[in-house]
C-alpha cells in the first residue's frame, strides 16, 4: 500500500452550504487530512471555509478549473494561491500559453504565500466516456490525426497531460483508468489526481432497490472511467478524490475506513 495513503485521499466537499461541510469535516476527525473545495461550496460560502479548514491545519485542494484568456487565468490562479491553499486547477485545454500564464501566477502568490502551491490541469472530466469525448469533438467525422479510436478519451488525455507537462505543472487531474499510461509517457515526478472512484459496493447496477434509489437521489451518478481506490493506487496516482461515496453516505467515516481498507489491499 502507498506510504501514509490517509495523506493521499482528498475528500470532496461537495456541498451547498458550509455547515455541511463543517458537519462532514467533524465527522471524519483524525482520519482525513486533505479537502477538496470545488465550486458549489466556494459559490456559497468564499473565503470562510478556506480560512476554516486552514486553521484546523488541514491541506485544501481549490478545485475550481480555471479555463480563460491566459491573462484572466494568470490574475484569478494568483489570487487564488493568495488564499494559502495547497492546490489549485486548470484546463488543459486552455492550452499551453494560458497554462504558462497559471504558472506565472502560482510562482507569484507561492513567493508572497511562503508555501510550495501545486498546479494541475484536469484533461478529460471523468463523467465523459469516450462516445461524450466523440460527440464535444467531432471525432464522428474523423476531423483529428492520431486518435485512437477505441479509446479517445485515453488518448486525449494522454494529449492534453503532454501539454501540461509542456508548460511546467506539477501534474493532471485525470481518470484512474489513465494515471499509469501518463506516469509511463512522462515519468513519476509527474502527479497524477484521480477523481472517479467507486468501491465496487458502490456501483449502482449492483445495489438492492431500496440503496439505487438512494444512491440515485444523493449521488446522481454521473462518472463513467471509474476505478476503486486500491486500483487508483496501482496505477500510480498520487492523489485520489472521493466525494459522494464519503460525503453523502449515511455513516461517512464508516464509508471512508472501508475505502481505506480497500487501499490496505495495494
Ligand atoms: O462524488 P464524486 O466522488 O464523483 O466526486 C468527484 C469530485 O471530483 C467532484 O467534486 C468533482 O467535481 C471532482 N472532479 C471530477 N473530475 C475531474 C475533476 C474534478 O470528478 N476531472
């Protein structure tokens, strides 16, 4: 199993307000270290839960996909690391001169900031299969050189992490179905976040009545290139990001000490 993995899974905050989250956090005391921002919660409460995870000394992950002109991506990855937190998000399909202009930003607010900041950008979102990457592309048409045409949404965001790496960041947010195909092409020292992952428990097909129709109400499951935790691991990623299966359980920290036995299998 990866050393100190408790340090490895990031837990999503997906909620609408920030006494949930507040609640959730209180919940999984002493077992979870990293949180996910994203921009339902930030949408909703700003800066407060950020100044409240910092001063719990929690590590926060600001997951708010920045995609823009580079010098509006420049300005809000500044600000946003000036908020002393650990990693920030773009797209990679911004390209590499707003990915560039991200850095820039970052390297400004990590010197103000006194603290190392990672940067990543988010290749394919792991809700798209490779029919959605298809349908937003208009690969139909064969309009691109060079994809594969059984897997495009590997080979995008095999594409996209080289793009990424171009541009000097520290990694991709990608599917844990691709974290080993992009650790192969562009070494280990290139970090991989892997959202999109279910314990096999989780899988809505395999689920009783009554469960499905809970899991459809809180979950809406919506991810297609899933893994479980303990695959995720295999595959080199060095961070995963759990939501749902976690925050909107019934018993949260039993949900994540199940996850975290799943990865003692690694
Ligand atoms: O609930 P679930 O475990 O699917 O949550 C995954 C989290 O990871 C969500 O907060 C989602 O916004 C985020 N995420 C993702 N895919 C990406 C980047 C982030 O699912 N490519």
């Amino acid at each position: 199993m990866p050393a100190d993995y408790k340090k490895k899974v990031i837990i999503a905050l997906d909620f609408n307000n920030i006494k949930d989250a507040k609640n959730l956090i209180h919940k999984l005391e002493g077992e979870a270290y990293i949180y996910k921002v994203g921009l339902e919660l930030f949408l909703n409460c700003g800066n407060e839960i950020l100044i409240f995870l910092k001063r719990a000394g929690y590590k926060i992950f600001l997951d708010l996909k920045f995609y823009d002109i580079p010098n509006t991506v420049y300005n809000a990855v500044k600000s946003a690391g000036l908020f002393g937190v650990d990693i920030i998000n773009v797209h990679a399909s911004g390209g590499i001169e707003m990915m560039k202009a991200a850095k820039k930003g970052l390297l400004e607010a990590q010197e103000t900031a006194g603290k190392k900041i990672e940067l990543f950008a988010v290749t394919v979102l792991t809700s798209f299969s490779s029919e959605d990457v298809k349908e937003v592309f208009d690969f139909h048409n064969n309009c691109v050189y060079g994809i594969n045409q059984e897997n495009t949404a590997e080979s995008i965001a095999l594409h996209l992490a080289g793009l990424a790496e171009k541009s000097g960041l520290d990694g991709v947010v990608c599917s844990p179905l691709e974290s080993l195909s992009i650790k192969k092409k562009f070494g280990d020292n290139f970090k991989t976040i892997t959202p999109g992952i279910r314990l096999k428990e989780n899988n809505i097909k395999k689920q009783n009545t009554l469960e499905k129709e809970n899991s459809i109400k809180n979950r809406h499951d919506d991810q297609k290139r899933i893994t479980s935790p303990s695959e995720a691991f295999r595959n080199k990623a060095d961070y995963i990001v759990v939501g749902r299966p976690v925050a909107h359980a019934a018993e949260p920290l039993a949900s994540l000490k199940k996850i975290y036995r799943d990865i003692e299998t690694c």
